[in-house]
C-alpha cells in the first residue's frame, strides 16, 4: 500500500500542520471502518476528565486496530464528535501524540453524544 498527501499550495486555505487536506492511498489490500470510539474503560466506564477520556480513547483505538493486525500509523481518516468546541485544542493534541508526525485528514463536529458524560467520540478509517 502507498498513501500520497496531497496538500494543494494554491487555490484553497492552507492545511495547519496538525492535519492534511487529503490522503491518497493506492493498492490497499485491506480497509478498516472503526465505529465511533467512547472514552470508556474496559467496564464501560467514561473517564472523568476530557484528557482521561482522550487517553481511552486511543487507548481502545490501539486495540481494535492490533486485533485487524494494524496500528495507528495505518489510520488514513479520522472524524472527532465533540460534545463542546472547548474540546477542540484537546482533541487535536491528543490526535498529534498518538499518530506521532503522521498527518491525515481529519474532521471534528460539535454533536450532542448519545450519553451526557460521553465528552468525544472518534471514528477512524484503516488502511493495510
């Protein structure tokens, strides 16, 4: 599999450097649709914290991805559902230490979470 950034320098707003416009992936064998992942513990239990429901969530995404045989450097879209725009700053900085200097297109949306004490939900496309 190869995946191209394509980040037009002309024309558009420029991306930030904590996501790209588009991900180009060519001759995946394989594509992974992960549902909108909760910061809930192993006992459906949410985090009490934005930043403890952050590290859940990541947390969960590793695991999904390593039963595919993936990690998070195959994740090529992710859309964050955030319960309040304050959690946007958050939501990105935990989204840049989990994918390291890996960028992808990416998108959060102010949504009300079907559980009040659910702060945000993310849902990752996989590529291998």
């Amino acid at each position: 599999m190869e995946t191209i950034v394509h980040n037009p320098a002309e024309g558009i707003y420029a991306a930030t450097d904590d996501f790209v416009h588009a991900i180009e992936v060519r001759n995946p064998s394989r594509l992974l649709f992960i549902a909108g992942t909760m910061g809930l513990d192993s006992n459906s239990i949410p985090g009490t914290t934005l930043e403890e429901q952050l590290d859940l969530i990541w947390g969960n995404l590793r695991v999904i991805l390593a039963e595919a045989g993936m990690s998070v450097d195959n994740i090529v879209r992710l859309t964050s559902y955030l319960r309040d725009p304050s959690y946007a700053d958050a939501n990105a900085k935990a989204r840049v230490t989990a994918l390291g200097e890996r960028r992808v297109p990416t998108t959060a949306i102010v949504a009300q979470t079907l559980a009040s004490d659910w702060l945000v939900e993310i849902e990752v496309v996989a590529a291998g």
